[in-house]
C-alpha cells in the first residue's frame, strides 16, 4: 500500500551536511561540500529537490562545517510550494549518527522520519521506500545498492589464463545507498558520539530492526571530484536520472524569507 501525499508531507527528512568532504578538497576548501554544484546548483538543492518530487515539505539540515554558508544558500532560494528549510547548527566534528541525535529534541514526537546525505542522488521511489518501512514495522529501513566498480575486470580460469574482461561491472554485494527511513524509536539507539553506520545499524541488525531494500536504477555518490564532474556531465546532458520533478522547478535563486536557524548544544 502507497502512502498516500499526506503523509510524505508530514515526515521529516533530516539532510546530514556537515562533515568537510576531505576527498574533495579541489572543492571544499572554501565551501562546504554540499555547496559543491552540479549544473551551477549545489548537490544539496538536487537531494531537496528529489525528495520534494515525491511529496516530502519538511528539511531539517544537520549542518557542521562552514554551515552559514548552507544556512546563506538556503536563505537566498524560494523552494517548491510548502516546502520548508531549516538548518540546525550540529556542530563540525560531530558524526553522522551524533547529527540526528542532537536533532531528537525535534524528532521525538514524529510517527517516523527519513535520513540522508547530502551527497548522494538515484532515481529512487521514495514513496515506495516509506511504505516499505510502514507495511514490515521494524524501527529502520535503509537502501542499498549495487554500485558499478571502479576498476575493469579481469576473468581468469584455475589456471590463471585470462578468460575475459568486463569493463567497470557492476559489484556483486550490496551496499548502502544512504536513503533511510526511522521509526521514532530508533533515536534510542543513537548516542552523541555515534557513527550511524557503525554501532547504532549493527545494534539495530542484531535486534532484528533493520530491514534492506534494494535499489536496482542509477544510483551516485559525490565522493571525489572526477564523481563531481560525471554529475555534471550528466546534468548537462539532459538525462540526468535523478532528475524526477518538472520544468516549473526554478533554477534561478531569488530573495526568500530568512531560513529559521537552531543552534543545538552537546555536540561533542
């Protein structure tokens, strides 16, 4: 059963953007990196974007490092009709799972709220990913994806003689895709000092909490800067895949009402 736009519109979606993208310095040295732009936006405006091609209205940015800069971009845009934007000051260092636990004073009266990062975009149903997480009950949900290697390969027999190769294959093993849906429950498995992606979904795997589903279209990740440039690429082309929403989006940024700002102490 889909849930229906009520419902996408009610859930929270908490963006993790504070950490330095050290593997993109050519980029972020002065900006943070979900400023970093594909298609002269940032990658952060595209992850708000797809989220709000599905129904979502309500942003909560866990910003770290060089978060005024999110909070001034933020500010400057006028966003699709009743979506709201608001970035709450987590602190620099504080790690993935740390940023949503700060954000409980804000979460813990929500039925249920989705995660992500602000450097990740697919051309993934999220309604189908939150009636996922609605219809098996358990406390979280995560994508997962099966990304395409760097690397070509080489086939060989037992004898070592090449067989073959495969240009840059898709892997064989899953991994995660970073689109998360949470009960609210699952805050009590988070800590201020938490990496979400260790501890917390390893606790809530051996509880039997977690469950995976499988995205099998286009799916990237902006790691480095040959990864900016691909979406970039993309974009330009037309066909990005990602791009759900239609021409009536704006693309030009415009004076908007001040993004309402929260600062949140603790973080370690």
């Amino acid at each position: 059963m889909r849930p229906d736009a009520a419902e996408a519109a009610r859930t929270p979606v908490v963006i993790l953007c504070g950490g330095r993208g050290t593997r993109l310095q050519e980029r972020t040295r002065e900006i943070p990196k979900p400023l970093v732009e594909i298609g002269a936006l940032p990658i952060l405006w595209h992850v708000i974007q797809l989220y709000a091609a599905h129904g979502f209205r309500r942003f909560l940015l866990a910003t770290g490092y060089r978060g005024e800069l999110i909070e001034r971009f933020v500010a400057a845009r006028a966003w699709p009709h009743g979506v709201s934007v608001e970035c709450v000051d987590t602190g620099p260092e504080t790690p993935t799972g740390g940023r949503i636990k700060l954000l409980e004073p804000r979460l813990a009266h929500e039925r249920l709220f989705c995660a992500t990062y602000a450097d990740g975009l697919a051309d993934i149903d999220l309604g189908a990913l939150l009636a996922f997480h609605r219809e098996h009950g358990e406390l979280a949900s995560m994508t997962v994806v099966r990304p395409q290697l760097q690397f070509g390969v080489t086939e060989l027999d037992r004898d070592g003689r090449v067989t073959g190769f495969r240009e840059k294959p898709t892997s064989e093993h899953w991994i995660n895709g970073g689109f998360f849906c949470f009960s609210g429950g699952a805050l009590g498995y988070l800590q201020p000092g938490s990496v979400l992606e260790r501890a917390p979904l390893e606790r809530l795997a051996a509880d039997r909490q977690l469950r995976a589903r499988r995205h099998e279209g286009f799916w990237a990740c902006m790691d480095t800067y040959k990864d900016a440039v691909a979406l970039g690429d993309l974009w330009a082309s037309g066909e990005a895949p990602w791009r759900l929403w239609g021409e009536d989006a704006s693309l030009r940024p415009v004076r908007a009402a001040p993004t309402q700002r929260l600062h949140v102490t603790g973080s370690p």
